[in-house]
C-alpha cells in the first residue's frame, strides 16, 4: 500500500490564483480530512470527510473548497489564494468509528505571493 | 473552547534517558487520544493512542498515561535515542466517534543530545 499520497509536494501561486491540492488513500479508509499547519504551530482542521459524498467545516473552512466524489480520493481547491493561506497542507485518513487513529500524508507546502 | 495543549515548548534530554513529554485538556467528554511524531519535512506519524476507559498502554519504548482527574496526557519514551528527536502532538477526540475529527495541541520539540 502507498498508504496517503499528496501531490505536488510544493507550489508557489501569486494572489487571486486557484488551484487544487491532491490527496489520494489506498487503505480504503472512510474519514479523510485536512490540516494546515503554520509555524509553529499544531495543526488546525480545515474540511473533513465520513464518506464519499459527504463532507463537512472544520475549525478554518475559509477560502477552501472540498469534494468526495470516491472513497479514495478528496482533493482540497483553493478558489482565489491569498497570502494568508501560505502553510503545509496535510491529508489524513482513517477507517472510521471506533478506529480513528488518523494516517497522514507527507504535506504540500504552498507559498502564495 | 476546547483545546490541547502542552506543557513544554521543547524539552532536551541526554541520549539514554527516558523522555517524559505532557499534555493538558479540556474537555472532560474526550474518549480518544494520541500522540503523533513529526520529523522534519514529514508528515505526523502514528506513536500510540489510548481510549478513555484505559489509563496506561504500552508500546515499544514508548508509554502514554491518561490521568482523566486532571485531564492530563503523557507520553513517556525509554532509552531516548538521536532518532526520537522530533515535534511531539498530542490529539483528543472530544466529539462523536463518528465524525473522525481531532483537536491536536501546539507541539512539544524533543532534542537528544548524544
């Protein structure tokens, strides 16, 4: 199993830009989620979700979109990046309830200009 | 609100000893917790967690203790080596089990001197 997969690893974008952060399981995991962590700092939750089709706010939803359209895949698209969001960008997944122990990915650093 | 939080920013310790690194929470309802390991450039990586009706788990070198009268977490690690030296998280679950959410605290930074 390659376990959780992010792509890029890294992108610089300039204000106002979009784009979309990849992150694909290969665990068949039901719940994944997204973090952002800023120097620091722990990490903060940013969307997450149970299943396919079903996604839900977490703690800075803000400026993010999210979609779970399979059980493997939940990519995280920025609409218009503004400087604020410079940080490491997480991906997690997890079997589900009563198992939530969370697997990580290896992050995407995002600097926006 | 809720939070996690730990005690230390960074703790140092000599190669060989034990490493005792804290946790405080908040929210008395939290049923799950664990501690992650992050490296440099990496993502967190999984140490060992523990469920609310338990008050100690071992695993190899490493040890977490709940304490549910104090809301106090810790991860005791044995015989530190070079290789432990990382940021440390501790995270709660103080929702449902079915939502999968974590609430995860600042971060304690361990360095092992040889």
């Amino acid at each position: 199993n390659a376990g959780v997969t992010q792509t890029p690893k890294f992108q610089v974008l300039k204000t106002g830009q979009s784009m979309t952060l990849q992150c694909a399981q290969d665990m068949n995991h039901e719940y994944m989620s997204w973090y952002r962590q800023d120097p620091g700092m722990g990490l903060r939750l940013i969307h997450y979700s149970v299943g396919a089709g079903i996604t839900d706010q977490g703690e800075v939803p803000n400026g993010y979109n999210v979609s779970r359209s399979t059980t493997e895949d939940f990519p995280l698209r920025l609409l218009s990046a503004a400087p604020s969001q410079t940080s490491v960008y997480f991906c997690a997944s997890s079997y589900g309830p009563g198992r939530e122990t969370q697997y990580f990915g290896p992050g995407t650093r995002l600097l926006v200009l | 609100g809720e939070s996690v939080g730990l005690h230390l920013p960074t703790l140092s310790v000599q190669e060989g000893d034990n490493s005792i690194i804290n946790c405080a929470y908040s929210n008395s309802a939290s049923d799950y917790f664990i501690w992650y390991k992050q490296e440099s450039g990496k993502g967190p990586q999984f140490i060992i967690d523990i469920r609310s009706n338990m008050d100690k788990r071992q695993g190899q070198r490493v040890t977490v203790l709940l304490n549910k009268t104090v809301k106090h977490l810790s991860l005791q690690i044995a015989a530190t080596q070079p290789g432990d030296s990382a940021v440390y998280f501790c995270a709660e679950n103080p929702y449902s089990s079915n939502t999968g959410k974590l609430i995860f605290g600042q971060g304690t930074t361990l360095q092992v001197k040889p």
